[in-house]
C-alpha cells in the first residue's frame, strides 16, 4: 500500500480541517493555505500517490472528483462565471502532497498562469 500523508487523517477526521463533502470515494475540504477566495481539495479516500500511479479502473473515480468540483462551484454560484481544476503531478509539476488531489480554484477573477 502507498504511504500515507496528512490528507489520510484529515479523511479520516483524526485532525482538524474543513471538510466540505464525503462519501465513500472522495473528500473535499478547504486548502490551509488558499491560493484563491475558494480554495478547495477533491482528494480520493483511497493512497493514489499521484496520477501517475492512476490505473483504467480509476476513471470514474476521477470522472466523480471533476463532476463534484462542477457540483459544488454551482452550489456556490460561482460555476458560471468559471473556475479552475489543477492537478499537479510528481516533482516538476509542483506536486507537494503525494496524494492525488485535485485543486478547486474560484469565486473570484484568477490570475491567468502559463500564458
Ligand atoms: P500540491 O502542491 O501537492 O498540488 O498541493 C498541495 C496542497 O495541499 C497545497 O495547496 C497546500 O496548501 C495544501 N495542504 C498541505 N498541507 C495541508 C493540510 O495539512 N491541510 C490542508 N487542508 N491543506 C494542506
């Protein structure tokens, strides 16, 4: 099994953190450190070390986390003036967490980046 990290307790609510929405597959809660005015994390309940280690029979998992980061920006009514989805991977990619998750940047005008 892949190593845990801090998003593994944070599932498991073993330490303090804002947790949005869960289910048996995935859990969303807010970023310690929001890069904007909403920062959530689509994170799998299941160690994926990155999208690297993502096999075929993960597609509708990450099919649900897109669909629940749409859900939730429309929730928030900030889907339709649009938002962000990252998922950085491995360590060129900036990927700090060696815990697949998917980042959910919105409710306000983002800095356009790699243009
Ligand atoms: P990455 O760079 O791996 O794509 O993103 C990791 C994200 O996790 C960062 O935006 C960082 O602020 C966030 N993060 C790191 N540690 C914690 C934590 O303990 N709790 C929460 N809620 N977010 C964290």
């Amino acid at each position: 099994m892949a190593d845990e990290t801090i998003f593994s307790k944070i599932i498991r609510h073993e330490i303090p953190s804002d947790i949005r929405y869960q289910d048996d597959d995935i859990t969303v809660f807010a970023d310690i450190a929001p890069k904007a005015k909403v920062h959530l994390l689509i994170v799998p309940n299941r160690v994926i070390p990155s999208v690297n280690e993502l096999e075929d029979g993960d597609a509708a998992l990450i099919g649900k986390m897109v669909l629940t980061a749409k859900r939730i920006a429309k929730e928030m009514g900030f889907a339709e003036n649009g938002y962000r989805l990252v998922i950085n991977c491995g360590k060129d990619g900036g990927q700090e967490v060696p815990h697949l998750h998917l980042h959910l940047l919105g409710g306000e005008k983002l800095r356009i980046v790699g243009a």
